[in-house]
C-alpha cells in the first residue's frame, strides 16, 4: 500500500507552513504529499494569512523536496483552461524530476466561485471530461493537437511542454453512481473515494470496477484509494485536543468514516480499508501547524501499516 498526507492549506496556512509540512512528510517516509485546490476558506475561523494557488504552491515544493510524489486532490475544472493545466502540470513535472499527479474534479464549493468571479455551471461532468481528454491528449500527442467539444475547442495546439513522466498519474473521484465511474475507467490512473463509511467504499470500489469491465478495461489497472480525516494521539486527551483544535467532538472523535484513535487503532482501520480494496491511504490532516501530530503518525504508525 501507499501512504500520502492530504492538506487543506485554504483552511489558513501560508506557503511556508506548507514546505515545512512537506518536507516533514518526505522526511517521515510518506509517499505523497497534496493538497487541495481551494481559495476560501470553509467554516468558522480566520483566514490569515490567505489562500495559496495549489499550482503555484507545488512548483514551489517541487524544488524544495526530493523524492515525495506531489500532487492536487483535486484540482476544480472551473479553475484552470485545460491547456493552461496541462501546461502547469507538465512544467511542475518538469521541476520535481517526473513526480507530479494530477487529480481533477468537478468542483463543487460554489461561495468560493462567487467570491472570486469564477463561473461555476449547473452542469459540469461535460467541461470534466472534456478537460481530461484535452490534457491527456496534449501529453500524447505526437505534433500539434486540435480538440472541438461542447465547452473547449483547441486549433493546431503545440502540445507542449511534455511531462517528464511518460505517464502521469491521473486521479478521478467522487461519490456519484454513474458519471464518475465511467469517467474514471475512460481516463484515470487511479479512483478515489473519500469522507465515506467503510460500506460506502466498498460500494463505490465495486462501483468502479463494473465500470471498468463495461468500458472492457481490466480494474486491476486501475489504482483505489481512500481519503479520510485523521486524527491520531497517543492518549486520550491528545486525541481529543487534536480533534476540538480542528472544529470536531473531542468527546466523540471515533467514526467509520475518519481514521481516528491511539496508533493501534489507526492500524486496525488501514487494515480495513485494505482488505476493502484500497491501495492507497490519504491522510487528512488539517493542521498544518502541528507537526507533532505528523510525527506521530510518522514513527508511531507509518512503519506498522508497512507491514500489511
């Protein structure tokens, strides 16, 4: 399996809270390191310093980290052009050596659009898919590259930069029982599912995998993986100041769709998302300004889940 930390740096934290965040992930052992592609904050609370781009940010960690994969989780198609993404995400391959992956998404937090002039449609599964043929096919193509579609049409594009990678790793996910699935079987390298119960993940792995065999993909090529919020202590008042430090019951931090509890426990529910299907863990943590807690996950648990 394969253990990524997952940021939401919109929540409040600056560029260098996020390197230094990084940087420790990497030093712990983790495998990947992403963050979200948001710029307000949700809920209650400050928002100094401000947001941070998601690209920006990872350019920016690709030269100050070494071998860590990189990557959003996920990158909102109301964003970016898909050229312009493609472009970004090629160059930041680029910077890091070839360790960029790129998850894309509807999105979804419509305030955020109103607040920064950002046209958000009703209806958004067309501009996905579009965006990922685009991007896909501008990594690929041998020449220029031309695309006419509902929402985007390129004319003898350069298709360039390439990414360094002869493959970048591409990352679909989402809850929904139709459109998702088959976007993700047509085009990702891995499906995520994230914020559910364990019987959730099961039916949406399922899900995927039917998908898969209808599009006659094989699902074994197509990597699964779990996002969650975590929370760890290594006692019970550390468990609980960690869970009301980010808004949540300290009383009642343990659920079946967070990763919650004392190092053993954090074990016991990985185990179980593995024998789900998953293949690759992230771990939400939310703030990013204690670093004790990635530590803990890093020496206390990391080390035990290399071994399922």
């Amino acid at each position: 399996m394969e253990f990524c930390v997952f940021t939401e740096p919109q929540q409040g934290f600056s560029y260098a809270e996020q390197r230094a965040f990084a940087q420790a992930s990497e030093r712990l052992g983790f495998d990947g390191y992403f963050r979200s592609d948001h710029y307000m904050r949700m809920g209650a609370g400050s928002p100094l310093p401000g947001p941070t781009d998601a690209w920006t940010t990872l350019a920016g960690l690709a030269v100050e980290t070494s071998h860590i994969r990189l990557g959003t989780l996920v990158s909102s198609a109301t964003h970016r052009q898909p050229a312009i993404l493609a472009i970004q995400a090629a160059q930041v391959d680029a910077m890091s050596g070839g360790r960029v992956e790129l998850g894309l998404g509807t999105g979804w937090f419509e305030a955020e659009h109103r607040a920064y002039g950002i046209p958000f449609p009703a209806k958004r599964f067309g501009m996905l898919e579009e965006q990922l043929e685009i991007i896909t096919g501008l990594w690929a193509a041998e020449g220029g590259y031309s695309f006419s579609g509902r929402h985007y049409t390129l004319a003898d594009a350069p298709a360039l930069p390439k990414p360094v990678q002869s493959h970048v790793p591409v990352i679909v996910g989402g809850g929904g029982p139709t459109r998702t699935p088959a976007i993700a079987a047509r085009f990702a390298s891995e499906f995520n599912i994230g914020f559910q119960p364990e019987d959730v993940i099961a039916e949406k792995f399922a899900g995927v995998r039917a998908a898969c065999e209808a599009a006659a993909r094989d699902p074994e090529t197509l990597k699964l993986s779990v996002a969650l919020p975590t929370i760890v202590g290594d006692d019970e008042a550390a468990l609980s100041r960690r869970a009301e430090a980010i808004g949540r019951d300290g009383g009642a931090v343990r659920a079946d769709d967070v990763i919650a509890g004392l190092p053993g426990e954090v074990v016991e529910k990985v185990a179980r998302l593995q024998a789900l299907g998953a293949e690759r863990v992230y771990f939400q943590l939310m703030d990013l300004r204690d670093l004790a807690h990635l530590e803990l996950l890093g020496a206390e648990v990391l080390p035990h889940l290399r071994d399922l």
